[in-house]
C-alpha cells in the first residue's frame, strides 16, 4: 500500500461523512471533465468558470474555507486537515484550478484576522453565494518588500479615506468582491510615510470590490488560465466599514496570512508531481527500446525510485507539518519554522521529481496530450510564489540555535485528522519574537530506528552541528547572503526536513525499506548542500575540512532497492485519468 493519492481508490481517512462527499465529488467533476478537455483549457487560456461554478453549486469554498463561527452548519470550518486534501486533488488536476483557491485562502486572510465584525458576516455570505477572494499586497515595483508599498489612504474632512495605487501580481483580481488591500496611511496631501522598517503604525488593510468604477483593472500580468491582475485604484472612496486592521495588526496580518497560505503551495506541488508519476511510470513500463521494457534499464529503476521516495517524503513532511499547524497555540507556535520549510523544501523537491521522471520520458514529456507536459510546466512556479526559496530560507535561519539547543518538553503529537476548526491561525498575534520559539529534540525520532541510512544522516548531523561550534561563521560570513542562504541554510532546512518525514514515517506506517531508501537520497543531498558550503568563496580552511567530514555515501544495499522497486513498479496500472 502506497501513501500517493490515487483518485480511482480514494482510501483516505476522514472523521466526518461530509468532507468525504467534497473531495468525492471533486474528483468527480475532474474525471468527468476529463484529461483532453483539462489540456485544451489549459492550451487555450480558458478561464476556469465550469469549476468555479461547480464549486459554487456544491458550495465547496463556503465549508472549507469559513471558520465555523460564521457558518451555516457543522459541515462549515477551516479544517486544516481536509484543506490539505482539497490543496492536492486540485493540483494533482491542474495548478489553474489550485490557484483560484489559494489565492481566495489568501485574500481570506486578513478579513477572519481582523476584528471588522461586519466585514466577517459579508465574507463569509459572498463565500456561500460561491464568490473568490483577493489578496492585494504585491507591487510591481517592490514585490515581496512590503515596507515600501505605495498603495495610499489619504484622510478626508468627513472621516473616510480615498485609495490610490496599484497593485501588480493578485490572483482572481478580475472577479473578487472583497480584496484584501495592504497599504499605508497618507497625510492629507497624499504623500506617503518615507521607508521605515521600525513604524508599524503607518500600515493598513482594507478591502476593495473590483465591480467599482474607482477600481481599474489593467490587465492579466500572466499568459495562462489564471487572471493575475494587475489593478489600480483612483480616489477609491474607503470608509471605517471597509478597514480591516491598522498598524501593527495589519503589518501581522500580512505576515500571518501568508504563514498561512505559504504551506499550501507543497501540496500543491505534491498533487502535480503524484499525477505526473503515474503517467510516466504507465508510459515507461510499456514502452520496449532495444528489445527490453524501459523499466528494466537500471538507470530507470534508480530515477523512478528516487522520485517515490521524493514524493514519499514529500507528502509525509507536508501531513507532519499540519499536525502542528493544528495544535499551535500561543505556547506553541513550532509551525513557523515547519511552514517555511514546507514552502521552500517540498515545492523544490517537486521539480526534483519532475526532472528525474522526464529524464526518463524525454520526448513524451512535450507532448500536448500528457498531463505531464503541463505538470513540467507548471512546477516551476511554485518554489518562487509567496516568498522565494531564499526568503523563506532566510527565516527559517532564524530557527536554527534554539532547533539544535534549548530543547522543551512537549506531549507527544498525533495524528491531527478530527473535525475542528483551526481558529489559531486567525489569532497567531504578533510575528516578532520567533528566535525565541523552543523544539523538542530532534535525536529521538531518528533513534527509534536502527536503519543504515539513518545513521549515516545523523553523522552528518552531528558534523555540522560540530562545524557550527569548531569553525564558527564569523560575523561577516552571517552578513554573506550566499554563504548563510545556499550553504548553511540548505543543510538546515533539510535536517528539519528530514525530522518530521522520520517523526511521521511511523504513524503512517512507513516500511523500513522505503524510509531507508528516503534516507539514501537524504544522505546524498546532504553531501551536495555540504560540498557546495565548501565551494562558497568565504569558506575558510577549517570549515571546509568539516565540510568534507559531510560527505558520505550511501549504504548501498540491492535487496532494499529491490523492494522499493517492486513498489514503485506495482503502480503501473495504478492510475490514468479518464480521457
């Protein structure tokens, strides 16, 4: 039994009858639509409005993604568990119809954070009449750098504000009743607080509909199916009614909201490569050259291993990761370094996947009736939206000391799969203070198991941690971006990587032959991160000697891989989507 997601035997696990039913008629609807249709759409830059409509008939986005308080019955919450769910069967169909939802994720954001009652009570009845949601913080001129925005409330005499500005990169800008508008308060002249990283109070969130004759839209920034405006707005009349947040609770919001909606870009990335993985391993183990199957060239079996075990993997840190999303709490707030990661590690992972099964496809992979053709399109995104890999490596940095020392006591943590809902995320509070969050102990999941490649991973654990203490980066190596960000910050965040996929292997009943073979291309990997720490050019001599104690191979053990490969080789059949 695999941990893939398989949409012809849907086996997954869920409390309540009703979240079953949504991704059952999700899945549905896709297979109904069928793989020639999804690809001709995609081709023809159609907008998506079929699934927009189903999901508003099924009200699909009003129960999962309305906090219960402002539901209409049981069935509506934000449930981290099922929207992990929902995040994979659509991007397993196409990243098109995966961005629609995220981005409405996001522009929910800032609105159930906010204390703006009535802007709650409209959120939640556009999401039951089945309407998308906008999250307007981007600019084209400053992108992530949000201290710089230069979208504007200017005070007037009466007590409202009129907005001016544009906004560049905002998904579902086209038809989104409610977007989530980060900005800055003017003076009455209309001119902007200079750039300053320290006033939070001089930040602002407000929300605008894009039927407003003050509201602009440009134009679709992007050459897809998905409309990623670019809007401005011209003396957009703002009253009271309309704010969302002020000062430093709306500078939180904007970074909570995407702590929030970063986590989801992984699932996305495991549903595209999951879809494209069958394809491939079906097209290979029927294809002959030479007078043998593909399958049976060696080269083939260690790339479609490693992808499986990168799916594998892939998947298990992604349902880890929201198991402490879903326990946090103002005395637990772990999920700020997992989140990150999950963002940075497995949409990177992704391409990694892809590039392994197209090496074995080649031609097929361009071909415009494969869903892989698009699949190997559209992964490329996702490690650079909400934050590039660096940026989020960057804050993830900021986790290391206290991962690796202090350690706390914490009950252990299980499976996290009952209904609730998951009100935390919109109370997470302030976004300062992270150095100081506390871990468990990272040793004891690895020391549950005696597994070769297990061993050999926590050496070079230990190496590094060794490095960090004999051969400290001085004070100008943690100033250099390319030394902290690729060197160190590569080998970190897959130690934190690799400690939630071994921590959940064993609630998921991982056997030990494929979570060894995870640990193969980990250990590889982690021999990659440290030979290119050893080539940065502020290296010094010391540390590169530990960079060398890094490198290990391997154990390599034929019978193990064998009995991955028969896995992997089983799934031939597994799956092809209805055409």
């Amino acid at each position: 039994m695999t941990i893939l997601l398989n949409p012809k035997e849907h086996k997954r696990y869920y409390p309540d009858a009703k979240s079953k039913e949504i991704m059952l008629k999700t899945i549905e609807f896709f297979e109904n639509k069928g793989r020639a249709k999804i690809k001709e759409d995609d081709r023809k830059r159609v907008w998506y409005s079929d699934f927009l409509e189903f999901q508003k008939k099924n009200k699909l986005f009003a129960q999962l993604l309305t906090p219960s308080q402002y539901g209409k019955d049981e069935n509506y919450r934000w449930d981290t568990w099922r929207i992990c769910e929902f995040n994979e069967i659509l991007g397993f169909y196409g990243l098109s119809y995966w961005y629609t939802w995220q981005v409405s994720i996001l522009g929910l954001g800032p609105i159930w954070m906010s204390k703006n009652e009535k802007a709650k009570e409209k959120a939640a009845n556009l999401l039951e009449e089945g309407n998308i949601f906008a999250f307007g913080l981007s600019e084209q001129a400053h992108g992530a750098d949000i201290y710089a925005s230069e979208m504007a409330l200017t005070p007037q005499e009466d007590g409202t504000y009129k907005a001016n500005g544009e906004k560049y990169y905002i998904g579902n800008g086209n038809e989104a009743q409610m977007v989530s508008n980060f900005g800055k308060f003017a003076d009455k002249d209309g001119n902007i607080p200079p750039y300053d990283m320290k006033n939070k109070e001089q930040y602002v969130f407000f929300v605008a509909n894009y039927k407003h004759k003050n509201y602009e839209l440009i134009k679709n920034v992007c050459d897809s199916q998905n409309y990623v405006s670019n809007f401005a707005l011209h003396d957009y009349p703002i009253t009271e009614e309309d704010i969302l947040s002020k000062g430093e609770e709306a500078w939180n919001s904007s970074l909570n909201t995407v702590n929030v909606g970063k986590y989801n870009l992984g699932w996305a990335s495991i549903g595209i490569c999951t879809h494209a993985f069958y394809e491939a391993i079906h097209h290979a183990s029927y294809r002959r050259l030479y007078n043998m199957y593909v399958t049976d060239f060696q080269h083939v079996k260690q790339n479609f291993v490693d992808a499986y075990t990168r799916l594998v993997a892939m998947k298990l840190f992604g349902l880890r990761t929201a198991d402490y999303m879903r326990i946090a709490s103002d005395k637990d707030r772990r999920y700020l370094l997992y989140a990150p990661v999950m963002k940075m590690k497995t949409t990177t992972q992704g391409e990694e996947v892809i590039n392994l099964i197209w090496d074995v496809i080649a031609a097929k992979g361009f071909e415009k009736d494969m869903f892989f053709e698009m699949a190997a399109k559209d992964i490329r995104a996702l490690p650079k939206l909400e934050g590039t890999v660096h940026v989020n490596i960057a804050l993830i940095l900021k986790f290391m000391v206290n991962f690796f020392m202090n350690h706390k006591k914490y009950e252990e943590i299980p499976r996290q799969d009952e209904v609730k809902d998951d009100t935390f995320l919109f109370n997470q509070g302030p976004t300062r203070g992270l150095g100081r969050i506390r871990f468990h102990d990272w040793k004891a999941a690895f020391e549950q198991y005696n597994l070769p490649n297990v061993k050999i991973f926590m050496k070079q654990i230990e190496m590094f941690n060794l490095m960090g203490t004999k051969a400290t980066p001085s004070i100008d190596q943690q100033k250099d971006m390319d030394f902290m960000l690729s060197g160190i910050g590569e080998i970190f965040s897959l130690i934190v990587y690799a400690h939630l996929v071994i921590e959940n292997a064993k609630i998921y009943d991982i056997d030990e032959d494929t979570l060894d073979q995870i640990f193969d291309f980990f250990v590889r990997d982690f021999s990659k991160y440290a030979l290119n720490l050893y080539n940065k050019a502020s290296t010094t001599e010391l540390q590169m000697e530990w960079c060398l104690e890094m490198i290990k191979k391997p154990n390599v053990d034929p019978e193990r891989f064998g009995k991955v490969w028969k896995i992997v080789h089983s799934l031939k059949d597994a799956y092809e989507m209805n055409e």
